[in-house]
C-alpha cells in the first residue's frame, strides 16, 4: 500500500509501505474511504514538534472494514464505519465515565493518511453507519473523526447554555466546527475570531453573528467593548499557542468558561491569576467516541454539514501539497482520497 511518511520539517512524503495487519485480537483493518491533513500535523510540519525519526502520519479516516480479529464483534467486513484519533476499549472506567479519549488502553492513531489502516481496540472505537453512506456524506464524517468532536468537546468544555454568548478563538477546522457546536447547543451570540475573509465567510453560514480580526489584548478589549465590560460566558479555544489561551482566558466574565482543545504549546498558566477570575477551565483531547452516534446522525440527516470545511481535494499521492497548502493558509482542510 501507499501512505504519508514525514522524514523532516517540510519533507512529507508519499511512500511504499507494508500492508497493515491483525496484530491484536481487537484489532480490525479497513480500507480508507477518505482521509485528510490535520491543523495539528502542522506542528512537525513546521518543526515545532521534533521528527527524531522518519513516521507515517495521520489521525482522521472513515472506510470500510476489510478484516477483524476474533475479538471484534461490533463490526464486520464490508461494513463502513467511522472512528476516533484516539482508539478506546468503551468498557473501562474512565470509558463508562465518558473519557473514552483517556480510556486506559488508549492509543493514538498516527498512520492514517494511508491506503489501509489497522484500528487497535475496534470493538469500542468503531461505529457502523446503516448501510454505505452516498459519497457526499463523506467529507462530514471524516470531520466527525476528529475535528466536528473536537469542536464539540471544545462547547461542552466551555459549558455552552442556550441563549449565551460564546466566543471562538481560531478560525481552522476545529473552530470553525467549534461555532457548529455553539450554534446547535444554543448559544445566542457566537462571536468568531478570524482575519481571514474566507474563513469568516464560512464560520458565518456556520453560525457566527458577529467577527472580530483583532487578536491578544487587542481581542480581549474588542470582546469586553461587546459584552458591556463584564466578557463572555463561554470561550472556545482552538489554536493551542499561548496568545491564544491568554486571548481566552482573558475574554472570559468571571463565572465564565474556557475549553481548550487546541493541542498546546508552550502554554502557562498563573494560577493566582486563574484563581481570581473565578474562570473555569476544561481541556484535553477530546472524547469523541462519546459523541460518534450523535454526530453521525446529525451529519447523516442534514442538521450540520461540517465537511464544509475541506476546501482542498487531493489525491493521497499529493498529500504534501495539501501539507504546504494548509501551512500557507491556501486552505482550510485538505481532503485526501486514496
């Protein structure tokens, strides 16, 4: 098979690799519908997060199930099925609490922008849709495997209510989903943060009613001046850099909430600081098996079209340029059909 393999800042690479196998008796094989390039594979990417050795790469798929282990009862081949970035058994503790992202036998996908994947723990990562979804429904599923959840989780975190002001900072994949989640929780002002007119454009038909492009203490007054001083009650932070955890935390009323799904780097907290505010904080990867059900539904009847944020389609061999294209904001999200 074939599949994305980085060696170095900038140099990704579409490789010869060996076919996938059962490893485990959890595991399952499928066969890649579509995949895509992530926001976070931009970070070693661009360096930011060290490449000590060549590695595939890629976290997001749906496809069709080409083989199970003698422990996968919930799939079968030849069925199409959507996962999660992070795998989960779906019976363990933390599972049963609903933190399938921290299940105790997690692990993390990395080899998915591929021709084949092999899924560990498939029996609780998983979910079949009723029959082969037709083809246009696919780039909204895929978005559920990572970054409509992530955006979810990022509303939930941030404990959007109906009828409250919400601000989402970041204007990529997550949160542009991020206003899709905000606007299907019930929020009455969804307040965008972007510079980018196109991104503004489509987090606006997502549901924004108001954008601001100011960003650092800059945003943080914009957002005060729209709130009567006091802030907003949920902020979703969707960037992981500093500036934009500060942006959040500090554009929050006090009693407000942050959730934070960007994957953070050099981020700090003060904790007096925090402490004082009275804001609340809730991160991390986002579970989104919890949501898979839910989300597919939503996808699958029309309610949300969250596929809407890849705006470039590529063949997988081209993954690079979808690498480049996205680190040059030439796009939001490449699609990448195998």
């Amino acid at each position: 098979m074939h599949g994305a393999v980085i060696h170095a800042p900038g140099d990704v690479r579409f490789e010869t690799l060996d076919d996938p196998e059962i490893l485990e008796p959890t595991d399952a094989i499928i066969r890649t519908a579509v995949t895509c390039v992530c926001g976070s594979d931009l970070w070693p990417w661009r360096g930011l997060d060290a490449t000590d050795e060549a590695h595939p790469m890629g976290h997001e798929y749906v496809g069709f199930v080409e083989a199970v282990g003698s422990e996968v009862a919930s799939v079968e081949p030849g069925q199409f099925v959507v996962g999660s970035f992070a795998t989960s058994d779906n019976t363990c503790a933390n599972c049963r609490n609903g933190w399938q992202s921290n299940c105790l036998n997690r692990e993390f996908m990395s080899t998915c922008q591929a021709d084949y994947v092999r899924i560990p723990n498939a029996q609780g990562t998983l979910v079949a849709t009723d029959g082969v979804p037709d083809e246009e429904f696919w780039p909204g599923l895929l978005a559920v495997s990572d970054v409509m959840g992530t955006g979810w989780y990022a509303a939930e975190a941030a404990e959007v209510e109906p009828g409250s002001t919400a601000v989402v900072v970041g204007d990529g994949a997550v949160g542009l989903c991020a206003v899709i989640a905000a606007k299907e929780m019930g929020a009455e002002r969804i307040v965008a943060m972007s510079r980018h007119e196109p991104r503004q454009k489509l987090a606006r038909e997502f549901g924004a009613t108001d954008i601001v492009t100011e960003r650092g203490e800059d945003g943080v007054a914009r957002i005060k001046e729209m709130t009567d001083g006091i802030g907003a009650d949920s902020i979703l932070e969707c960037v992981g850099t500093a500036q934009a955890m500060q942006q959040a935390l500090h554009s929050a009323r006090p009693g407000g909430n942050v959730g934070f799904v960007g994957l953070p780097h050099e981020v700090a907290i003060d904790g007096q600081e925090l402490f004082f505010t009275h804001v609340g904080l809730r991160g991390g990867p986002a579970p989104v098996r919890r949501y898979l059900p839910d989300l597919i539904d939503r996808v699958l009847s029309g309610r949300i079209d969250p596929g809407r944020v890849f705006d470039l389609t590529l063949p997988l061999e081209q993954v690079a340029e979808g690498y480049r294209a996205m680190d040059e904001r030439r796009a939001v999200k490449a699609l990448l059909t195998p």
